[in-house]
C-alpha cells in the first residue's frame, strides 16, 4: 500500500504502517530559531598550519577511531581537559593546545553545569603524530594567585601557538580578561613546544577594530608562514577581521582589516582554513555556550573581498553535531581532500552532553565544504583520509541538545500531530537520561503525534535504540524503523515505564540506502512518552 505524504516542515517523509491513516496533521515545526543572546565567551583558536586533535581511547597506536559524544582521554586513561585551543604542527608532531577549566572536571563527574562562572585553571599542551592518540605534555601555564597575571577568576580562552624563527620562541596568543588586567590579546612564550609559557603583555586594542579587545578569535598561519588572527569584535560581534601578527617577533597583533559585517545576528568561533589555493573564514552563531549551525565565506586573497556567507552544509541537522565551530585541521596538507572541523561542545556550561571535543571531517563539493556528522570515523593521517566508524550512530541529534530552549519542535527530527485543538505542544523537556533535553509527545485530550527522522546510510543490518521513559496507557506507543526495504521493524511502548530504560528494534535490514526512524504515540490527556539517546548502528 501507498501511505499518504505528510503535510509538515520537515517535509519528505512517510509513516509507517498503523499510524499513518489518521494523519492529516498539524504541521509542527521545526527548527528552532534560536534567539542569539550574547554570548559569554570568546572566541575558539585557530590552529596552525595543519593538524589537529582528536580523542580517543588510551593507548593503542593501532587504533584510529575517534569517537564524539564522549570525554577523550590521552594515552595514560587521564581524561584530556582542552577547550577553545588550537593545533600547532612542529615537524612530524602535532601540538594541541587549550584552556582545562576548573568546572571541566566537575562536569565529567557529576554531569552538571554551572554557566555562571568560567574558572581558569590551567593551559594544557598534548602531542601526537596522527591526531587521535594524544599524549599528555602537562600544564604550560597554571593558574596563579588572585590579583596577579593567570587568575584563577579571569576569562582565558580561545588561544593558538605560532612558532617564530628569529626569536626561537613559541608564542602563545589568548583571550584574557579580568578586573585587575582589563581585556585584551594576551600573549606569553616558550624556548619548547611544551612550555612552560611566560607572560609577556596584554594587548587592549587592536588598531581599525570596532571596540577593544576581540570577540571569538584563533590563530590561523598562512603558507608562508606568517600568523593572522582571525576574529569578531567584542560586543555584538557582527564585525569580522584578519590582522596579521606583528612579524618582527608576533608579539602584537597589527592593524585590522575589515572582511565581513554581518547584517544581523553576531558570529563567534571565528576559524580560517585554506583549501586548494582559497582562504575560507568560518564563523558559528551567536548561542552562547550552545551549538549552532557553522558558516563559511571564501576568498582567493586573505585580505579579502570574501564571498557573501554561506551556511557549511551538514551544520544544520543537528547544530554542528552539538558544537560550536572551533578550529580546523587541513589533514596532510590537505592531500586527501579531508579538513577536520575541530567543535568544541561546552557541555561544562551549556549541560548539552557528553564530550567537549567534537572532531568531525569536511570534504568539498566544488568549493563548498560538506561536515561529515559522525559520531566515530578513522583516521589517517598520514594519507588524509578517513572512514565511518563501524560503531557510529547514524541518528542526528540522537540526545536532543542541539537546541537550547523549549520548542515545538527539534532540529534534525520531523514533528507531526493530529487530532490537536489548541496549540503545538512544546516537545523537549529538561527530564533527560544524559544533557540536558529529552523528546516528549505529550498528550492532551486525544492526540497523535510523531517524531520522525529520515537517515541515509549503507545497506546493512542494524540495531535501533532508545532510552525511554512514559506514562503508559496509551492506545499505540512505538519505536520503529520503516521504509528500509524491508518489514517495519517496532518496538511497543504502551506500558508504564518510570525510570530511563533502553529499548531495541534489532535487525532493521537496510536494502535500499535509507530508513525511517521514529516515535509515534497516540493517546489522551495526561499520557505521555519521553526518549532520550536514540541510536541506530550497524551490527557487528
Ligand atoms: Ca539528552
């Protein structure tokens, strides 16, 4: 039989069997327009010339899988504190640097956040030679006393580290701010790659730059080896600049030029990455410590004049996979084709999940770049190429943190109703199994409602899964798998589930690329059903 087509904004779907006769549907929505609020924080850091970062389990050289969605830990099993840093590339070892905030191992802990304060703790420096096993190279700038340079109370972020040949010295360059030193470009150096780094000055402004100091900013090193930073102004953060860094020494960042203004609407996560002879300027929204989606300006000329703004594609299903564009990592050179996107999730402060590093593959279409949402790919490094991970989970947004404020509906999943007499109701709710949201179809008085996703994947066998909790009582509750080539695959769900439980649809045999997933629950008033880490892997 045919099942009609659903009328609603995520548009090209079918439902499966059963439900679909009655659906007629309220369309819900969507995507949530995220309003941009300002924004605490700076900037992300532009790495160096290549390289990058990435997690992974301890030891084991032989492996090259690197798995978001978790907290990478080095090759001691200690777990990697590194956020808003940057990569910097010394012969064949990559340096990957970033800020351990005190509340970043709180977080690991307990799973809770605190976006009210951001305490510096430390500046960490970790090495590898394939960008997935990294080896913890210590604190290269600790944390001092209050009232002195390295407070524990100032914001420090969103750092990079250039080498400069005369002066043989490693320089850092950072956001710093607090009461006593005001805010600025702060900038500190090493004899070694590996620290320990020496305050050298605080710079307050940067000439041609709306406002003082920056808004989100890295370090981006040109083929010839000169560094630029790349940033947005403080403040509304609609301008976007490139300034090289003072050559005789880099130890000041010289005056600005203007790329973009943004119509409306700031940007952080200011990032530059050159890709077959074009300079690409990419920016995430302003969201605070939330994911969003990434977007990306080209020009032939670093200087400029770039491209009007584009949105990176594969960004807006699930917001970046839940990040926030940090910086990137043109994988030997860039030979393979294959750009690491290097996110980071500020789940210490947003509470949106597990994981504060999120390391995805861009490849290009033309000159457009593609970001690979995966949870687990591997890497080589060496070639610049990568695989999808035989354990990723092809659901997007399977945790349902991609969007930060209650909604009608979530991105990457198509929401439909019927039978409804008032408004849509609102379908993420602060009751989760892991972060922050969980999806709920809720009832009131008799409806139907549906969360569906449509997934593109290789053909094969594969296990769905879901965290579930629910009223039971309901007429059809169900977790399902459909229009795969095969027979619907379901779970029913229609008994009393208190406590998080993981439910599994197994052997969902693919055969023609593609599969439904989804929840559909039609029951009455006061009835509900809650999901949470939904996943659909492939069997071993
Ligand atoms: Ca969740």
């Amino acid at each position: 039989m045919r099942y009609p087509r659903v009328r609603n904004t995520g548009g090209s779907h079918r439902l499966p069997g059963l439900l679909l006769a009655l659906i007629a549907c309220a369309a819900v929505g969507a995507v949530c327009a995220i309003p941009a609020t300002a924004a605490v924080q700076v900037g992300t850091v532009g790495p160096a010339t290549a390289a990058t970062p990435a997690g992974a389990s301890p030891s084991s050289h032989s492996n090259r899988t690197i798995r978001n969605g978790d907290f990478w830990r080095d090759t001691s099993g200690a777990p990697i504190y590194s956020q808003g840093g940057g990569v910097l590339k010394v012969g064949d070892k990559y340096y990957w640097y970033g800020v351990k905030y005190e509340e970043a191992a709180g977080y690991i802990a307990n799973r809770k956040s605190d976006g009210s304060a951001t305490r510096f703790n430390a500046v960490t420096a970790y090495s590898s030679t394939d960008l997935v096993n990294w080896t913890s190279e210590g604190e290269v700038i600790k944390v001092a006393a209050p009232g002195k340079i390295f407070e524990r109370d100032a914001w420090l972020g969103r750092l990079g580290v250039v080498y400069h040949q005369r002066t043989r010295k490693y320089v850092l360059i950072t956001q710093y701010g607090s009461k006593s030193a005001g805010n600025g470009v702060l900038f500190a150096t090493s004899d070694t790659p590996t620290g320990p780094f020496t305050y050298e000055r605080l710079q307050t402004q940067i000439a041609n730059v709306n406002g003082a100091a920056t808004g989100d900013q890295t370090v981006f090193i040109d083929d010839d080896g000169q560094p630029y930073l790349i940033f947005s102004n403080s403040g509304e953060r609609r301008h976007l600049y490139v300034a090289p860094l003072r050559a005789s020494d880099y130890l000041q960042v010289g005056p600005a030029r203007l790329v973009h203004q943004a119509p409306a609407g700031g940007r952080e996560g200011n990032a530059m990455f050159k890709h077959n002879g074009l300079y690409y300027f990419c920016s995430s929204e302003l969201h605070g410590w939330n994911a969003s989606r990434s977007y990306y300006m080209t020009s032939p000329s670093i200087d400029g004049p770039y491209t009007p703004e584009r949105l990176i594609k594969g960004t807006e299903n699930d917001f970046s996979h839940v990040s926030q564009n940090g910086f990137f990592i043109p994988v030997a050179g860039g030979k393979g084709g294959t750009v690491l996107f290097a996110g980071d999730r500020w789940s210490n402060y947003a509470g949106n999940g597990n994981g504060y590093n999120i390391w995805v593959p861009l490849t290009f279409e033309g000159t457009a770049p593609v970001f690979h949402s995966l949870s687990e790919f591997s890497l080589d490094a060496g070639r610049g190429t990568w695989q999808v991970g035989k354990g990723n989970n092809y659901v997007l947004n399977p945790g349902f943190e991609a969007d930060r404020v209650a909604q009608t509906g979530v991105t990457g999943w198509v929401l439909s109703w019927t039978n409804l007499k008032g408004p849509s109701p609102t379908v993420n709710v602060q009751d989760s199994r892991t972060g922050r949201w969980a999806l709920t179809l809720a009832h009131d008085q008799h409806t139907m409602g549906s969360a569906v996703q449509n997934v593109t994947l290789p053909n094969g066998r594969y296990t769905l899964k879901a965290w579930i909790k629910g009223s039971g009582g309901q007429k059809v509750a169900r977790l399902y798998a459909y229009g795969h080539g095969g027979p619907e695959a379901a779970i029913t769900l229609e008994k009393p589930l208190a406590e998080w439980t993981e439910v599994s649809v197994p052997g969902v045999q693919v055969a023609n690329g593609s599969v439904q997933i989804g929840l559909y629950s039609e029951g009455s008033d006061g009835q509900w059903l809650k999901a949470d880490d939904v996943s659909l892997v492939a069997e071993q």
